[in-house]
C-alpha cells in the first residue's frame, strides 16, 4: 500500500521535523524532502494543510509515548512509570546530539491565535500523558486531585527540562529534574 507508506512517512517526517525546528519553521516542502514522498502525495493526504498534517503527527508522536508509558502504568508502578516517561524523552534528546526535543512542545511553543484546532491537539496530547501518569499516582493511594497535580508537575518539569538540556547540550538538566521528580513523587506517594 504505496500510499500509507508515503502517508506514514510523511507524519513522521512531521514529527521529527516539528522536534527540531519547530512547527512555524516546518514546511510541507521540508516534509516532502524528508519523507521522500511524491510531491503530490501530500495535499492529497493532507487536504486541509499544514494544521491537518501536525494533528496528526502530533496524535502519531503522543500514541508511541503512550505506548511505552502505558506498559508501566499497567505494571501499576509509579516510581517506574515516572523514570520511564523521563528516560524515553531524554534518551530520544541525547541521541539527536541535542537538536531533537518534543514535537508536542515543539508545536506548542509556535501556536497562534488562528491555531485553535492544533492547540487542541496539542492539548489532548499533554492531557493524555497527564492522565496516564495520574491513573498509576491514583492506583498508589493519591487522591485524584492530587494524582492530577502530581502529573501536571511531571509533564511541566519534563518538558522544562528538555528545552534547558537542549539549550545548554547538556543531559545534566533533564537528570536533575528526574532526580528531584523521583524524590518528590516517592514522597508524595507515602503521604
């Protein structure tokens, strides 16, 4: 099937294009160079533009965190669950040599007020992993307001942490913020 393949790759090609530059700086013209697709493929795919495109890379980029984040959270194991969503972002920025942070975040950051459709998407995948986090902090005895506030400060810190480790080309940022996540999650838990 030609045309998912060309489909696929062009969503990925979104992806790791919007981890790097950014979704303003991101053409579909740079998607196609990446993806190797036909030129044509694109609008044909993409019908409604560039906002279609990065919903859709950006749902892809959240489906494959939630993956690997829903295998922890099954196990029921916070503390894992927590150095898992942190290790897959770091790892992910580490082996880009730094250039690569979260393609959410990397649309986020470029969000306009003519952007309301993708700042949902947007949206929708923070709350995603918000909820996975805050459903495995629930089944360890916090409260669900207190599990929704725990992940809340998760995602932010993980999130912070990429963009100070990416800027500075440094691991130690992102490590830091673990540690201390570790430290305050395993406390928050014992309460």
């Amino acid at each position: 099937m030609p045309a998912r393949s060309s489909r696929e790759r062009m969503v990925r090609a979104a992806v790791e294009l919007f981890r790097e530059r950014g979704y303003a700086a991101t053409s579909f013209h740079d998607v196609i160079e990446r993806s190797g697709a036909p030129r044509g493929s694109i609008y044909h795919h993409f019908p409604e533009g560039k906002q279609q495109l990065a919903r859709e890379a950006i749902q892809w980029y959240a489906d494959r965190s939630l993956r690997a984040l829903d295998r922890a959270v099954a196990a029921g194991a916070a503390l894992e669950a927590l150095d898992l969503f942190v290790a897959a972002s770091r790892d992910s920025l580490v082996a880009s040599d730094f250039l690569a942070g979260c393609a959410v975040a990397g649309v986020a950051l470029d969000l306009g007020a003519a952007d309301e459709p993708l700042r949902s998407s947007v949206a929708v995948a923070f709350g995603r992993w918000r909820d996975a986090l805050a459903d495995v902090f629930g089944r360890e005895g916090a409260t669900p307001e207190r599990a929704r506030r725990l992940a809340h400060v998760v995602v932010a810190a993980v999130e912070g942490a990429l963009l100070l480790s990416r800027a500075q080309r440094d691991a130690q940022p992102i490590d830091d913020v673990a540690a201390e996540l570790r430290a305050h999650v395993r406390a928050a838990l014992a309460r």
